[in-house]
C-alpha cells in the first residue's frame, strides 16, 4: 500500500520533530539542575519510574481504562456531532440558531463539566466519558456543519448535469466534500479528548491515568508525576503521528494544501 | 441524405427572456439546432451567452418561453473544468458512464480512449485535477462531455484555455463526432475565427438586455473550409458593422 511505501521517507522527515524533543529534554535536565529533585525529577529518573510502572503492569492497566474511557466519549461526540452537523448545515435557519449554542459550548471551561458530570453521574465511568464527549461535540459539530454549509451550486449542477442518480452524488460529490471538513475536526476532538479524559479523572475517578496522577501528587511522588505525564503524551504523539497523520495525507492526497 | 425519414431530432428555443432580479439578462432569444448542425454563440462578456445554456441544459430554471429538447442525450461542458477535485482525472471523465452503470472496467476503457484522443496521458489519468495545467483539465472536462457520445452538445467555450495546436487537433475530433454520429453542437466562443471554422450558423449576440442581433449562415461544407478561406471570412465578418459594435470596437 502507498502508505507503507511512504513511511520511510515520513519517519525520516520526524527526524526534526525528533530533535526538538531532545532539545526539550535538555531544558528537562537543566530544570532539574536548577531546582532540584524534589520539584523537578531528572528525565531519566521519569523515565526509570515509567519503566517500572510498565514491567509492573500499572501502567498497562490505567492507560487502557483511560484509553477506553476516552475512545467512548470520542465515539459518542462523533456520532452525535457529525449526525446533527450535517443536519444542521442543511438548514439555514438550524445553522443560525445553533451558532450561539456552539459559542457557549466552545466557551464553556471543561472544569465546569467535570463539576457537573460529578454531580450527574457521581465518581462513576460516566463523568469522563460524559464530559469528554461534551468537550469534543462542538468541534465535530461545526466541522460537520460547515462542510454541509459549504456545498455549493457548482457541485449541485454538476451531478445535476450528468444525471448522477441520488445515492450517487450523496456518496462521490457531497459527501467527499463533507468529509474533507469532517475529518480534521475528528482528529482536533481526538486529541481533544485525551487531554480531558486525563483532567476529569484526576478529580473524578478513583482509576485510569488521572487518578494515578492525583494519587502521585498526594505522595509528593513527582517522578511518578512526571512519568505518567510522558506515557500520555507519548501515546498521544504517536496517535497522531504514526497513525493519523499518515490516514490524514492519504486521504487528503486531492487537496492542493495536502500535497508536498 | 436521410431527409424526412424519421422525424428531425432539434432543440428549439423560442421567445425566451431571463432575469436575475431586477437584471434583464436575455431577451426574447430564438433559435433552433437540428441533429449534424453546429451552431456557434458569440458576444461580449456578460450579455448572457451562459445563462442562455444553462437554460437550453435546464439546469437554470426557465422563467420565461419555451425549450424543447428532442435529442436522446444531451451533454454540457461548463465554462470552468469543474472537476471533482477528489477523483482522479480517469474517475472524472467516466463519472456519467458510472452513472449509468456501466462496468468499471469497460468505463476506464472508455473513458481512457476518449482521454488519449484529447491529448492526455497514460500519466495524467491518477492524477488529482490541481495536478494538471487548466488546458489539461479542459481537456479532461471535454472528454467527460463527449464520453456519453451525446447527440446534443452544449459547449460553454471548450478550447478557451488550448494552444493553436491542440486546438486545431481538437476541431478535428469535433468534426469527426459530428459527421460519424451527425451530432449537434451549440458551442460558445469569444473566438471568431474558431466559430467561423466550425459552425454552421454563427449567432452574434448583444448586451443589456442579451439578445440575438444577427445570424450569421456558413454554407461551405467543414471539410472544405481551408485557412484561406476562414481568414477571409472572419476577416468580412470583422468588418460588418454589427460584430464591431457588439465587441466594442466602434
Ligand atoms: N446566478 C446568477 N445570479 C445573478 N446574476 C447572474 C447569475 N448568473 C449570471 N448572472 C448575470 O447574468 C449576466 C450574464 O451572465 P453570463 O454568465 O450568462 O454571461 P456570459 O455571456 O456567459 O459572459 P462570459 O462571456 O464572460 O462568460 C451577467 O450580468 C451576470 O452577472
Ligand atoms: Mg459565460
């Protein structure tokens, strides 16, 4: 397949994101020279930590719950926000109205969910997945509704012009277009929802990731802290580097942008 | 030849005048094309040669007038390629053929042959339309008309943006679907020479409100028409006070 043939050349071009890493290391390293252990664990002290929390299965174990309890509430907001985007976007009238609803919902801080999500479902898998899928909706929303929105005439006339039966034009002119929108707001929500999983178990759930944090923060355990902290964003940047970043230029090869 | 065999397959357009709100875009337009007659449309920008297309396809709603289409299928080429961006160039010369259904294989068939004859190649049919220069995607979206084999043509400036040769070259190919398939054309052209060359009647038309101010009959037969004789005709039409007044250079 094109995107096996393109991987090399893909992970050679990460050869400079590679080295701002280390560069952030460096900083690391000298934070703690600076500050000490207590405050700032050198990053191999973090990374020994991570490694034993691996060996031990900890580590497996609360990054799957976190991972499930995440991937549930991305699923969710994407079904709903991608079903009433769309809906939305044909609609003028739906699009208008839903336009401040989304300005609240994008304003709204995701703390102030978590306090809700605590109150409603009470310290239960709910209150994360519940408050993950509200963080993500409105990005998926407004992706959705706006590819809707943006079908224009010309594609219309188009299908119109070569008599493309109904289920024809859905699925090779709209829906093509509507996807090229839908699809990056996924990915936003994606990452979206790993940031906020983590956050609403930290104050709301007695597993998973959060709560391992919370539990190393009590213990003023901060290479623990500083461990789980790399195994997120670990697992976040290689989400999105090795898995959709290269689906994301595969399938947006048409684009102009999208081309090298 | 085949005179009064069967009833004549046209397209008639009478009496038909267009607004876009408050603008009078076209004026009690007539006309009628019957199958083997290439009818060339020429005006100044904006007096409305388009909207008058679109109204002959119906993808305009008709406000005003009547149009009757005979023709079997009838094919349009927009002025703009108009690709999907999305498919590639072979996916986009075949996507009628999908629409009826006809097997992949036999539409790539197809729809590559048609491709080749246009002056594309092997290599231009995976690309993604921004991949090709606005000639080649002219030429990819002419392909997508003509592949059908339609025996009515609306051309909205089809060789705009090809050089002298594959222009020429194309002429030809468009001659050849009229005379093996006794096809019609109603093709728009800013180009004189080209509609001289090619058509049978040449409609001249004015701005504010559109309107057909003459008809210009080519008698001579296409295959005759040699560089000569095209230069001095488009050479007297230029000279008539009409063409000079409609293209602004009185
Ligand atoms: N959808 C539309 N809504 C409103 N006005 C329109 C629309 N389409 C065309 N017009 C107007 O109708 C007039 C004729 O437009 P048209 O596209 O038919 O011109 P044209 O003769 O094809 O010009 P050109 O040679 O530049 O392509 C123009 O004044 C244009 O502004
Ligand atoms: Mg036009």
């Amino acid at each position: 397949m094109k995107l096996l043939r393109d991987l090399p050349a893909y992970l050679w071009s990460g050869w400079g994101a590679i080295s701002s890493l280390l560069l952030l290391m460096a900083v690391w390293e000298w934070g703690n020279q600076i500050y000490g252990d207590l405050v700032l664990p050198t990053p191999l002290a973090a990374f020994q930590t991570l490694g034993q929390l691996f060996a031990s299965g900890e580590a497996w174990t609360q990054l799957l719950i976190t991972g499930r309890r995440a991937f549930a509430g991305f699923l969710f907001s994407v079904a709903v926000g991608s079903t009433l985007g769309i809906a939305a976007g044909l609609s003028m009238t739906a699009s208008m109205m839903s336009r401040p609803i989304v300005t609240v919902l994008v304003g709204m801080p995701p703390i102030a969910w978590i306090v809700l999500a605590l109150l409603w479902f009470g310290a239960t898998d709910m209150a994360p997945i519940f408050t993950v899928f509200i963080a993500c909706f409105p990005i998926v929303f407004v992706g959705a509704m706006q590819g809707t929105r943006t079908l224009d005439n010309q594609l219309k006339d188009m299908a119109n012009v070569f008599k493309l039966p109904k289920w024809m034009a859905f699925i090779d002119v709209y829906l093509p277009h509507i996807f090229s929108y839908i699809f990056p707001a996924w990915i936003s929500a994606l990452g979206m929802s790993w940031k906020i999983v983590v956050m609403a178990e930290l104050l709301a759930t007695s597993d998973g990731v959060g709560a391992a944090l919370a539990v190393s923060r009590s213990h003023l355990d901060t290479a623990a802290t500083m461990a789980w902290i790399v195994s997120v964003v670990a697992l976040l940047l290689m989400v999105e580097y090795l898995l959709l970043e290269p689906i994301k230029r595969e399938i947006e090869k048409w684009r102009e942008t999208g081309s090298d | 030849m085949i005179k009064n065999t069967a009833k004549q397959k046209s397209l008639e357009v009478s009496q038909v005048s267009h607004t876009f709100g408050l603008d009078d875009v076209l004026e009690d337009i007539s006309l009628s094309i019957h199958a083997g007659q290439i009818i060339a449309l020429v005006g100044p920008s904006g007096c409305g040669k388009t909207t008058l297309l679109r109204l002959c396809a119906g993808i305009t709603d008709l406000v005003e007038g009547k149009i009757s289409n005979s023709f079997d299928s009838t094919s349009f080429m927009f002025q703009q390629p108009r690709l999907l961006p999305w498919k590639n160039t072979l996916d986009n010369i075949a996507i009628s053929l999908k629409a009826r259904r006809v097997a992949r294989q036999q539409r790539e068939a197809l729809a590559r042959k048609l491709g080749l004859r246009m002056g594309l190649v092997e290599e231009d049919f995976k690309k993604f339309p921004h991949e090709l220069s606005g000639g080649m995607q002219q030429r990819a979206a002419l392909a997508r008309a003509l592949v059908l084999e339609p025996d009515l043509l609306l051309l909205d400036e089809p060789f705009s943006a090809l050089d002298v040769g594959l222009k020429s070259e194309l002429y030809g190919l468009l001659v050849e679907q009229l005379v093996h398939r006794r096809a019609a054309v109603l093709m728009i052209t800013h180009d004189l020479m080209e509609a001289t060359r090619l058509s049978d009647v040449i409609l001249l038309m004015e701005a504010d409100p559109g309107r057909i101010v003459q008809r210009y009959p080519l008698d001579k037969p296409l295959p005759e028409r040699d560089d000569n004789w095209v230069y001095q005709t488009t050479a007297k039409l230029m000279q008539t006070p009409e063409v000079q007044e409609s293209f602004g250079l009185v």
